[in-house]
C-alpha cells in the first residue's frame, strides 16, 4: 500500500491542501478562504466564526487524508495562530478535525520553507533569488541562491492592512495613503535586514500576486499552469492596482478569477507594489510553489 504524506498551510486568509505520494507526485491540491485571521489584528484574539469556518474545512482535508491514505502529515499555522492569545483553543479543534496537531511556525520558519518551495527545480545560478511571500498577516522576505543567505517576517498581510486602513468602499486616496506609509515603514525594516541590491531575480508567491497574474492573463478561472512562472512588470502591477482600487468589492468580484479575494486584494496589492517601488524592482516571476510545497518536501 502507498505511503502518501500530506501538508497543510493554515494561513490568515485561506487553508491549503497538499497531498503527494512519496516520490512527490501530486494527488491532490486545494484552497480555500476561510479568513482564520478575522479582527486578530484589532483584538488579539481568534473569532469563534473564523476558528468554525477554519474548522470545517480542515474536517474536509482530514476525510480527504483517510481516503489517500495519508501517513504522514504536517499541518502549519502562520501568522494569525501567532499572534492570537487563544490559539490553543483553536488548534485543540484543528487536531480533531484532523487528527494531528497544527504546529505553529515562527515568522522565520515560515520564510525558509517559502524560499524552498519558490525555489524548487530553479537553477542557483540565476540568483541570488529574492523571494516576497504576501500571506494575509505577514510578509516574508528571503534573500538567497541555493539557501537562504538572510531573511525577515514582518506583520504586514492583505487582511491586516485590509482591517487596518481601508475601511471604504472602495477604499478613499487617505485610507490608501494610510495603507502606504505603514507599508513603508515595515519595508524599512526589510531593507535593513537584507542586501538588497545582490537580488537578480524576484519570485512573488501567495494568492495576491497569483491573482494579479490571473488578472493580468485574461483568466477567468484560476489555473495554475498558466500563471505559475509568468512574469510581471512594474507598470502593470502599478496599472491593475489603479483599476482595483477604483471600484467596489462587488464589481472586484466580477474582475477576479478567485471572487472571494476581493475583499483583501486592494491591501494585498499596495503591499506589492510598494515593493516594487521601493525596493526598485521592474519585474518579478511569479510562482505557484510555495510555503505548501516547501512543508510537502519536508516529509518526504
């Protein structure tokens, strides 16, 4: 009988599943949004709807495991679960929907298995690789060619700067420029930390540049063979930010290949392309491979 391992990412904003068999292979893969990371930035606490909605779907991932015949797992909360005084309470509930316990990963753990799923089957030479993973409550950033060389996690997501600044519908030019100089500030910090300017290639992961990408290709439904290594420029991201932030969620919807990330995909965007600006950047690779895979390959 197959060995097969599973990974779970329980992130601020959505859940994924990963299931492969023990060379690798993938059996199944799924997303969905369940914004675990509901009000935690205002609150500090984990929203009983939020750990129920999480929950739900991690019951469904625990019956797709028993059907695979899953053996090994590994579940990883992110940011949300960090910072939130009741995690235990939800992770207790996880545990049985699952039958495993979720870790809960540090800021920098979550960077170096992001910059290994980025950077799976990519040649070294071409770095050193800048990897950006905008999740919905923090942002890693990993500097590195065949490993990481340095690395930072900062609270700054798609929902929390959603919750934080835009309050609007669409968001008001204040509540963007709000949005901007905080995202400024915490870039700062990446830019002490890392040598920037020894990046020769930029690899952008999570749902808000996979969603852009989908976007920018004319996709109406989300596929990741299309979008997984397209490239972005500046002027485009800079373009469809302008076009988002000009109309309401309910018209975002309408414009997006994953309707239900309208509500953060304005946050999520002036995170990027505040990036790009101030880290000078051009363009950026986008890649489909991420935090999951990276957890994936650590059972196998």
């Amino acid at each position: 009988m197959p060995m097969n391992v599973a990974a779970i990412d329980i992130g601020t904003n959505s859940v994924r599943l990963l299931i492969t068999d023990q060379q690798g292979a993938e059996l199944e893969r799924h997303m969905q949004i369940t914004r675990l990371g509901q009000a935690v930035d205002v609150s500090g606490r984990l929203h009983p709807d939020a750990i129920a909605r999480t929950v739900h779907v991690l019951s469904e991932y625990g019956a797709l495991l028993r059907q695979h015949n899953v053996q090994r797992v590994r579940a990883a909360a992110t940011s949300a679960a960090r910072d939130a005084a009741n995690s235990d309470e939800f992770f207790d509930a996880a545990e049985r929907a699952l039958g495993a316990r979720p870790e809960l990963l540090s800021g920098e753990e979550e960077a170096l298995l992001s910059f290994r799923g980025a950077t799976f089957g990519l040649d070294a030479a071409q770095g050193p690789f800048l990897v950006v993973d905008i999740g919905g409550g923090s942002s890693e950033f990993v500097l590195g060619s065949a490993a990481p060389e340095a690395l930072i996690s900062v609270p700054m997501g798609c929902v929390r700067m959603t919750e934080r600044h835009l309050k609007s519908d669409p968001p008001s030019s204040e509540q963007l420029a709000a949005c901007v100089a905080d995202i400024r500030g915490l870039l700062a910090e990446v830019q002490r930390a890392l040598p920037l300017d020894r990046a020769r290639c930029m690899i952008g992961l999570a749902g808000t540049i996979t969603t852009l990408a989908s976007l920018q290709l004319g996709l109406r439904h989300y596929d990741p063979r299309r979008t997984h290594h397209s490239r972005l420029g500046r002027d485009q991201v800079e373009h469809l930010f302008e076009r988002l932030r000009a109309v309401d969620v309910a018209t975002r919807r309408t414009l997006l290949a994953e309707p239900k990330r309208a509500e953060v995909i304005v946050g999520g965007v002036a995170i990027l392309v505040t990036v790009l600006r101030e880290f000078d950047l051009r363009e950026l690779m986008v890649s489909e491979s991420d935090i999951l895979d990276g957890l994936a390959a650590s059972l196998r």
